[in-house]
C-alpha cells in the first residue's frame, strides 16, 4: 500500500510537472500567434485605408503638345482614411513607367496629401506623340505615410481619353 | 491517497481547461478585433445623380465699384440694360458711398450690363465695372446611403480647373453635408478656356460627368 501510495504521488507529480510545461509551451505559443495577427491586422488595416482614386473627367484629359516634352496632366484624390506620400507615387502610361518625370502638387495648398484632396499630377515623356481623342491606360501607385508603423498600398489603373 | 491523487487530477485539468479556453478567447477576440478595423475602413460608396448642367456665358462674375458716390443707404443693385437677371446688393461707409458689392443673381447677358443702383436719389452717383464671363450651374442629387461632406466633392470643367465644392457652395453652414436623397443646386464661375463643354463631379473615386447645356 505504501509502494502503491509513492508511486501514485509520483504520477501525481509528473502530471502536474507536464501539465505545467505543456501550459507554458501553449500560452508561449499563444502570444505568438497573438503578436503575427496583430502584425497582419494592422498590415491590412493600413492596406484597407489607403486608397487612391482618379478624379477628373476621364473623357478629357488634358494633354498638351504644345510643349516638348509632350505633358499629360490629370488628377487624383486621396479617397482613403490615410495620409498618402505623394513621393512614393509611380505613374505608368500604357504600361511604361514615367516616375523620372512627374511633377505632383496637392490641391488645395498643403504640406501633406490627406484624405478629399487632390494631386494634381503632370508627367511628360519625349517619347510620347498622342493626338487628340487617343485613348491610353493610365496607372498610379502610392503608399501612405508611416502610421502606427506600417504603410499601405493602392494602386489605380483607367482607360482615358486625351484632350490636345 | 486517493483523494489526494482525485483533487491533484481535478487541478490538473481544470488549470489545461482555463488554459485552452484563455487561448481560445483571446484568439477569438483578436480575429474580431482584426475583422471590425478592416471592415470599418470599407465605407459605403457615394452614389450620385447630375440631374442638370447649364453654361452661361454671358454671366456677372464680377462688379467692381468704378466711383463710390455719396447719398446712398445699403440696397440693391440691378441691371438697367438687357433682360439678363442680376441682381446684387451693396453697403454704404457713413458718408452714403458705396464700399462694397455682393452679386445675388448672376444672370446671363449676351455683352456687359450696366449695374444701377434701384429706387435711390444719391448726392453723386456711383459707377460700377462689370465683368461677365462663364459661369455654371448644375442640380446634383444624392441617390445613395453615404452622407457626403462637401469638402469631399471636387467639380472639373472640361476635366481641369479643379474646384472644391465646399468652397463654393455657400449655405451659411459651417462644414456642410449632401444628405441622402438631397439635391443642391451648385453654381461657379468658370475662369479657364472659353468655352467649356463638359462637367465632372468627383467624390471618394467616384465620377460623373455630363455635357454642359
């Protein structure tokens, strides 16, 4: 009885010896998982409150062949909850990227790119010879200033028609 | 002995079982938590009619006092030549001359009206330079759910001159909203090429456009 009584005691105490560790391993692995959702969530929040949008007349977009470079000016707004950087915005027209060329000023006046306001955006191209009521596709790509450590991303793409 | 060995095994899964349940709570907690903020950040999209869209040329934009004269009490302006419909008012400084002008009506006229002073007899008369030019109006209904500050709106001419409807819309509210089911009537000067043909609204990447009448 004695014997039986001592091992029982062991067993007890494995048990609770086990059980302790498999709680640490668990909740060690809980706060994990814990930290890689909260990293995801607020990765696609930002995602989810960025956005960029065209703004404008797409029928009529002003294109001016007056000047060499030919420049092309059209306008987006921030129609997300995050304050965009219009330093990151990248601009394709017809799949060719015009980034080296792009002059960006926010309307109304202002330091920074917030949400309702627009950007006026001119870029230019010496490869370009449009002629009046050509269409071509346009894309934009920005990301958000860094909030709570993270920026997100939107990208815009529109069939337009130019206006010489 | 046994007893001992019965309560160190209750203990035992009672602490497993607020373990898993701890986990699984706060996992739960967290999806939801994740699920509310991305979905917060999904708005409902503006949906909006442009009911009508006219151009008028030969609008007052602008009446700039040329002699203030002497003898007045504030009134009204009207046009004493054309049947255009402008109509405006004016306040007077001490001495009865005229200091400032504000247009009510616009109206619409085929070359410069004459602007009089209506139903005064002043010590001298005042003079006034007028400007027309173009000058758009448009009935817009909010068709959708998404109530709109009209900071948010932005309307094009010919898709350039870009112009924010807060600016120009003058409700005498301050930071005014276009309402679901609500029609504003909007209405701007248009200083960019003559003449224009077409009109854009833009809210939240939402376009329209419609020629101009």
């Amino acid at each position: 009885m004695a014997d039986g009584g001592a091992s029982t005691f062991i067993l007890l105490i494995t048990a609770l010896l086990v059980s302790g560790s498999v709680s640490a391993v668990l909740i060690d692995q809980w706060g994990d998982m814990s930290s890689a959702l909260e990293e995801n969530r607020k990765g696609k929040e930002a995602d989810a409150k960025t956005s960029l949008s065209f703004a404008g007349d797409a029928m009529e977009v002003d294109y001016d062949d007056s000047v060499n470079p030919n420049e092309m000016t059209f306008y987006l707004q921030n129609s997300g909850q995050y304050v965009l950087d219009e330093d990151t915005l990248v601009v394709m027209v017809d799949g060719v990227s015009v980034t080296s060329s792009i002059s960006a000023t926010i309307l109304p006046g202002g330091a920074e790119w917030t949400d309702t306001r627009l950007l006026e955006v001119v870029v230019s191209s010496s490869s370009w010879s449009y002629q009046n009521d050509d269409t071509l596709s346009v894309s934009a790509v920005v990301s958000s200033e860094i909030t709570s450590g993270y920026r997100g991303t939107d990208t815009m793409n529109i069939e337009v028609r130019l206006d010489v | 002995m046994g007893a001992s060995v019965g309560i160190g095994g209750l203990i035992i899964g009672t602490t497993m079982l607020v373990v898993f349940s701890m986990v699984v709570a706060s996992i739960d907690a967290k999806v939801d938590s994740s699920l509310q903020t991305i979905e917060s950040a999904n708005e409902a999209l503006p949906v909006f009619t442009i009911d009508d869209a006219t151009l008028w040329e030969g609008a007052v934009v602008d009446v700039q006092i040329g002699a203030g004269g002497s003898g007045y009490t504030n009134g009204t302006l009207v046009s004493s030549t054309g049947n255009g419909g402008f109509s405006g008012t004016f306040t007077v400084n001490g001495a009865g001359a005229i200091t400032a002008v504000a247009i009510t009506s616009h109206g619409n006229y085929s070359s410069a009206p004459t602007i009089v002073v209506q139903g005064q007899t002043p010590t001298s008369s005042a003079s006034f330079v007028v400007s027309i030019g173009n000058f758009i109006h448009s009935n817009i209904t909010n068709t959708g759910s998404y109530i709109t500050p009209l900071r948010e709106i932005w309307v094009f001419s010919d898709g350039a001159n870009p112009t924010n409807l807060g600016s120009i819309y003058s409700s005498g509210i301050n930071d005014p909203h276009w309402y679901s089911g609500e029609t504003l009537h909007i209405q701007w000067s248009e200083s960019g090429t003559l003449p224009v043909s077409r009109f854009a609204l833009s809210v939240k990447g939402v376009n329209m456009a419609s020629s101009l009448a």
